[in-house]
C-alpha cells in the first residue's frame, strides 16, 4: 500500500514539472541605452513586471545594460524600464488568447532612456511606448502599428524638447 502511494505521488511530482517545463513563454530580450552618452550602456536598470498591477517579477541589466524575461502565456504584462535619474518607460505586452500551437516566442526590445530635466511634461510617458498582442489574422505576436504611429510623433517632440533644453542648459553653463 506505500509504495502505491509513493508511485502515485511520484507521478504528480512528475506531471507538474512537465507541465511547467512545456509552458508557452514569450522570451523578452534588450539592451538598455541612455541618449546622452558616448558609452551609452545603463547597466542595474530595472525592468519591472506586473500582471493586473500585481508585481510578478523584477531584473536588473547587467554591466552591458543587457536583461532578459521570460513571460508565460495567458496575461497581460505591463513592463517597466526604470532607473534613477531616468524616465521611466513602460510596455504593455497581451500573452492572451495565443492558440496552443505557437510557442515560444522571442522579442528583442531595445529601450532608450534619457535624464529627467526640470521643467519638462512627461506626461506623455504615463502612457505605454508601445503595445505587443497577437494577432490572428497575421498569426503573428506584434506591435499594435496604429498606436505606435500615434505615439511616435509625441515621443519624437518630447525628445526634440529634451535636447533643446539640455543643449540650453549646456550652454548656460559655458557662459558662466
């Protein structure tokens, strides 16, 4: 009788970690860049992952400003790219209603940060830089292209007036 317990427990001990093992998982890649420097590598930046605004996991770059993720199918992922004195950036990634056949996918995502300046509305940025669903008429995981058109041209002027204003202070600077 203990033994057929043992078998069966074994069994389930078995099962789960083959389950777990052959989850579908989107695989997150990137390097992390600051705009202002030559050496542009952020390394300890944090990327921040939350499901439902419940944190789900955490990285750190390494000395490369390269991280990486990976996220099982089934939710919603809002993905943060943080480091002090940056802006903070963010993604929202929809892992729902993949069918069953695709499997692992990769997503190499590259994320530019550039330093906060007094005086600057970045409200822009409280809305994510891009969206990444699946799409079942291209079968594909991709980018949401109407947003990212949208929001293209507002990040593109935000980034015009942080160089203005930094090459302003640069040259207050120079003159004192």
């Amino acid at each position: 009788m203990y033994s057929f317990f043992r078998f069966i427990l074994i069994f389930f001990l078995i099962s789960s970690v083959q389950s777990v093992s052959s989850q579908e998982t989107l695989f997150v890649h990137g390097i992390i860049t600051n705009n202002k420097k030559i050496n542009n590598k952020i390394d300890e930046a944090e990327i921040i992952v939350y499901i439902d605004d419940q944190l789900f996991m955490s990285v750190k770059t390494n000395n490369r400003g390269y991280y990486s993720l990976e996220l099982p199918y089934d939710n919603l992922y809002k993905i943060v790219f943080a480091k002090i004195p940056f802006v903070s950036k963010f993604l929202l990634v929809d892992l729902n209603n993949i069918p069953a056949y695709y499997t692992d996918y990769e997503m190499n995502t590259d994320i530019e940060l550039f330093e906060r300046i007094n005086g600057l509305d970045y409200s822009i940025l409280d809305n994510p830089i891009g969206k990444f669903k699946f799409f079942p008429s291209k079968e594909s995981l991709s980018y949401d292209r109407e947003y990212a058109l949208e929001m293209q041209q507002k990040i593109v002027d935000l980034m015009q007036e942080h160089r203005e204003k930094m090459d302003k202070e640069l040259q207050e600077l120079n003159n004192n």
